[in-house]
C-alpha cells in the first residue's frame, strides 16, 4: 500500500465564505535598513501559516524563501539547489505574526542596508496555496496528501537536508515532465510524478531521488488552479495555472496581480511581475527572475489587461502561474482616497502618509499656469498625461520615479516638484465598487465592450487616447442616456450626443460599451479609461438643478465631503475641483479646474460643508448654482 503523508501542517486553514485574495497574498515593498523591520502586510502567518519569499530589486541577492512549516531561522533560495540554511537567526525572517512578519538585522540576504526589496507572502487557504513537508521513501507511488480542495495548478519540490534541484509539476505540461526552478532549461520528461495526475486532495510521486529520496526531507510547495472559485462563476476565484503562446491573451476572467511567467519550450528565465512594482500595459514593466539573483529589469515583455494578461516579444509557448487583483470592498474613504498638500523640494522626494498604495496620482500646482498631471500605476511610472490637454501619454523621466506603499517617490525638478511651488495631491485606490483604471486598444467596431472589475456599473468614466493626440471623452449615468458625453479638457461644449461614443449602451457591472468615434474606439490606438461609481457613505456620483441661490447637495454621508469636483452640463463650465485640505468651509473656498492651467481661485464662496454631501452657492465665479441649469458631481466623503 502506498504511505499517505500528509507533513506537519501548521495552522489551521480557513475554509468557508468568501476570502478576499488581499486576506492570503501579498506584494510588499520596502527599503532595507540592517536592523530590526516589521512589515506588516495584512497577511495572518502566526494562526494560519504561509510562506513568505524575498528578493532584492537593487542587489545581486539570492531569492530568499522561508515558511511556518519548517519555522523561524530556516531558508532557501530559489535560485541554487543548496540545502536548506539554518540557524541563521539575524540573517532572515525572525517573527510570524497576525499581519505580516519581522526581519533581522545584520542581514546579508533579505535586509541588506539601502537595498529595495519586494516580499511576497502567501497564506495556506483552501483553493489557494497549501505546503507540506515530507520524508522520502524511495518507493514509487508515494501519497503526499495535501489540503488545496481542489487540483494543484503548480508544485514547486525541494530537498531540505541535502542539496538539490527545485522539481517543478505543472498542469499545462502534464505528469510526465516537470521543470526546474533553479534552471532555465525548458521542458522535459521527468518520473517525479509517478505519470499520475495530483488529485484535490493528494500529490503522488515516483521513486526518484528528485523528490522521494529515502530517508531526505522535502518541503512542497502547492499551489491552486481555480479560476472560477467556489462559486463556479469567476467571482471569487485567485488563481489561475495554465499556458500561453507569445503575443496571445490569456483570458483569465480577472485581472492579475502577480504572475510568474516561463518558457517551457525553450531555454528562459523564470520571470515574475507584479502590479505593486508595476505590472503595466504596452510599457516596460520590473521584472525579477525565480532563477538567478541578479538585480531588477525592465522589459516589455508582457501587459496586463482587466481579464488577463499578454506574455510578447520574447517568442516560444509560457506556462504561466497567476494570482488576481484584490476584490474587496472599502470601508470607509480613508482607504481608498487621500489629499496631501505639499510644497515642491526641486530634488528627489519620497512622499509617504497616503495611508495605502496608491493606483491614480494626481497632482496640481496651485500658483502661476501649471497643468494637471495624471499618473497611474498601471501605464507605469514616469508615464504622465494632462487632463487639461488633448495631448498623447509622454514620458517624463524626473516625474514619479516609483509608486510605494504608502506614496511614491518624485523626481527632482519635475513640474510636479518645482522647488517652492505649492501642489495639491490626490491619490485614488483600486477597490470594488469605488474605482477601478482600465487599458485597452480599440478596434473601431461598433458595439466593443471593455472589460472591468469595478464590480457594479461604474456611473462616471474618463476616457483618453494614449498614443495619439486626441479630447479627454467623459459619460455619467447622470446624462439622459449613454448617448451623450462631455469632454474633460473643455468648457466650451455642453452636454453632446452621438452613439458613436458609448455605443447608447449602459455599461453594465463587467463591461462598458464603445461606439466607433475615434475619442473612445479609434482602430489600434491604446486608450486609458478612468471609472467611478457610488459606494454609500464613501462616494457619490450624482446630479443637481440649480436654483439660483443655495441649496444642500446629499450625497448620502454623515461626515461631509473631502472631495468634489461639479461640471454644468446644459452649457458651457469648468470641471471645478475642491477638497477638504485646502478648504470646504464656511467661507471661500480655494478651487481648481481640471480643463485648464489656471492658477488656484481662492476668493469665491461657491461651497460650503453640510454633513450628508456639501452646498452649492450661486457665484458668477463658478455658476454652479445658476437657476433651471443642470450639473453632474463626483465627491467622496470625508472619513469617519
């Protein structure tokens, strides 16, 4: 009879309900400091367990993997077939704990001082990520029970107390043939599996010393292939295992976050993106590689998309490992939206306090004529565009040099960092139901839908060409109908309707419809879309009559408004813009206009605070109050 093993498996493993893919993985940067660091990620290793994996972007330093299941002080590196190192108490992860886990000092390996590092930490959890640890017998049909609940996608073997190769099963290219991690070779015909398919709950091998040596210790490394989840409909599934041939998209059904990347027909590194670091579309994106130690690079090699991924311009046929997007729906505006005032430094600067990693950066000079500037991490960094302007996506080298954490770092001497200039910055988050970025290249055909993950309809989006200079298009649930647009970087035009823009179509919770106007859909061009909905209590997408005087605008809050910006839509006006940071009173209120490069108006009392949304007062400096006149609004609340 064949041993079952099922390892020593520590923590218990939720199970039922939905889990959100931030509550078991997480991408984390940070800046080494050879001394003692928290990082503290969300992810609950001390009563469930996982396994965190580290790597520096700016060294040359091994790829650094340690786990609950073997414990503190033990570590291995992805990129050699050494043994497992212990007893190397300051060298690496020191604690596990309920939101992350602590490092040493004295690190030679995952804390080396002034390096940037990126840690990558996932959790055991049913349909996600599970290990196990195991003596081997030699004895071909060897069980390894394991506790995914549903089929392996990829199993990644390695020796603990002898040197050996990281054996690698993979679901696209069967169970006879495996791969190795800590090689770049391709493809071949292995015995490691025993020509046995993993089950939902078991693993079985052969009797090579690869992986069932008799009396070495193991540790597997499992992870799921289910991209539909529990609910069979996508909309809860994490991961996804499969393969793909260059330049074809894979259709995930989601957008990823992390995807480890291979050749299996060729020679190739083992490349891994993550949209933390900057997983972006038709640009270079950081890349590590599982199998060497060397430093970050970038390359454009793959894009991502709102249902997938792309892998290009490196040739052959890539198997491919895939973790989603968070899915989870925000609590309160202070996780999702901030305002930072601050005054330029003309050098490099790491702005920090956003409270959250931030997916749209905005900034605005508020003195003398300066532009607007939007950045996104996913167009990347360095990659700006002017909502003021009909001009294509630009590369500035001195604007964000990188998003963080909890901010991003600037250039020095950029326009959004001029030495003495006053700024105001807004940082928006991707979460579900709130907000969500979009890329996509058009086709021209009438009736095209783009993809999102907003979750629910979005009521407000933003369009923009990339590549080509083109208007900023803008539709509102708010108009009579998906027939009718605005334009962002203009006062001039009122409320127009043509079906060539949003095809007359409402968007729906997954996807928004494009007609064939060159604004939204001209034939190959890329295209940024930016899109908004309600979340009660956090935002509001609305619409108003004016009355000529002053009248309260409920948005459904209890603690007013940090955020709003106010368009006419029966005539010509600004997109006017105001927060909380630079002032909602009772008195005037300094405002900002999307459309154009004015200085900051700081001498009109136009808005005024009120707890469920904020007031409108009639004011020729801004009219958003004339009477019988239409306006759409966009405001986020301010945080309990």
């Amino acid at each position: 009879m064949a041993l079952k093993d099922r390892g020593t498996i520590t923590g218990a493993m939720k199970g039922g309900g939905v889990v959100d893919v931030s509550e078991v993985f997480s991408t984390y940067l940070y800046l080494a400091n050879n001394a003692a660091l928290t990082i503290t990620n969300g992810i609950n290793l001390t009563d469930d367990g996982g396994m965190v994996w580290i790597k520096s972007r700016s060294g040359i330093r091994s790829n650094i993997i340690t786990d609950t299941e073997r414990g503190l002080n033990k570590y291995l590196k992805s990129d050699t077939s050494d043994a497992e190192i212990t007893g190397a108490a300051t060298h690496d992860v020191i604690g596990f704990n309920t939101d992350g886990f602590d490092l040493g000092g004295n690190n030679i390996g995952a804390n080396y001082p002034a390096e940037e590092y990126t840690s990558w930490t996932f959790k055991k959890q049913p349909r996600f990520f599970d290990m196990v640890t195991y003596t081997g017998n030699g004895v071909a049909g060897r069980e390894i029970a394991h506790e995914l609940g549903v089929e392996p996608g990829m199993i990644i073997i390695k020796t603990l107390n002898d040197a050996g190769n990281w054996r690698v099963y993979h679901n696209a290219i069967g169970n006879t043939q495996g791969m190795t991690l800590n090689s770049t070779g391709a493809v071949s015909t292995q015995p490691w599996w025993n020509n046995t398919t993993p089950t939902t709950t078991e693993v079985t091998l052969g009797s090579s010393s690869d992986v069932n040596q008799n009396t070495i210790t193991y540790i597997a490394y499992l992870f799921a292939h289910d991209p539909l989840g529990a609910s069979g409909d996508g909309s809860d599934g994490m991961i996804a295992c499969g393969i793909t041939n260059d330049g074809v998209p894979v259709e995930l059904g989601w957008e990823p976050q992390y995807v480890l990347f291979k050749s299996s027909t060729n020679s190739g590194n083992w490349y891994i993106a993550d949209t933390i670091r900057g997983l972006v579309s038709a640009t270079d994106s950081p890349l590590l590689k599982a199998d060497l130690s060397s430093a970050e690079i970038t390359a454009d090699v793959i894009d991502i998309h709102s249902a997938g991924f792309t892998v290009k311009n490196l040739g052959n046929n890539f198997i491919y490992m895939a973790i989603r997007r968070p899915m989870k729906t925000p609590l309160s505006s202070d996780e999702v939206f901030n305002a930072i005032a601050r005054t330029g430094t003309g050098a490099v600067a790491t702005v920090t306090g956003v409270g959250f990693a931030p997916d749209l950066y905005t900034v605005q000079k508020r003195i003398v004529t300066a532009q607007a500037i939007f950045e996104d991490r996913l167009r990347g960094v360095k990659q700006v565009i002017y909502p003021s302007a009909t001009a294509a996506e630009s590369t500035n080298t001195v604007s964000i040099t990188a998003f963080g954490m909890d901010g991003f770092t600037l250039g020095g001497g950029s326009s959004a960092n001029n030495t003495g200039d006053p700024y105001i910055n807004y940082f928006f988050k991707r979460a579900k139901g709130f907000f969500d970025v979009v890329t996509y290249t058009s086709d021209g055909i009438a009736g095209r839908t783009v993809n999102h993950n907003l979750g629910v309809a979005p009521e407000l989006i933003i369009v923009k060409t990339r590549n080509i200079p083109n208007d900023w298009v803008v539709g509102c649930s708010s108009y009579a109908t998906w027939g009718y647009y605005q334009f962002l970087n203009q006062t001039a035009i009122a409320v127009d309707s043509g079906t060539g823009m949003w095809n007359n179509t409402a968007p729906t919770d997954s996807v928004f419809s494009l007609g064939t106007y060159g604004y939204s859909n001209n034939t190959g061009s890329n295209y940024i879309a930016y899109l908004f909905a309600t979340l009660p209590g956090i935002s509001k997408v609305g619409s108003y009559t004016g009355n000529g005087s002053s009248q309260t605008i409920d948005a459904g809050f209890s603690t007013g408004s940090k955020f709003i910006i106010i368009k006419r839509t029966d005539s010509t006006g600004d997109w006017f813009m105001w927060d909380s940071v630079r002032g909602i009173v009772a008195g005037d209120d300094p405002h900002l206009s999307l459309n154009t490069t004015s200085a900051e108006v700081t001498t009109d009392d136009s808005i005024d605070p009120d707890t469920s949304g904020f007031i409108v007062n009639q004011n020729a400096t801004t009219n958003i109050n004339v009477t019988s006149a239409t306006y759409i609004y966009y405001s986020i609340a301010t945080p309990l």
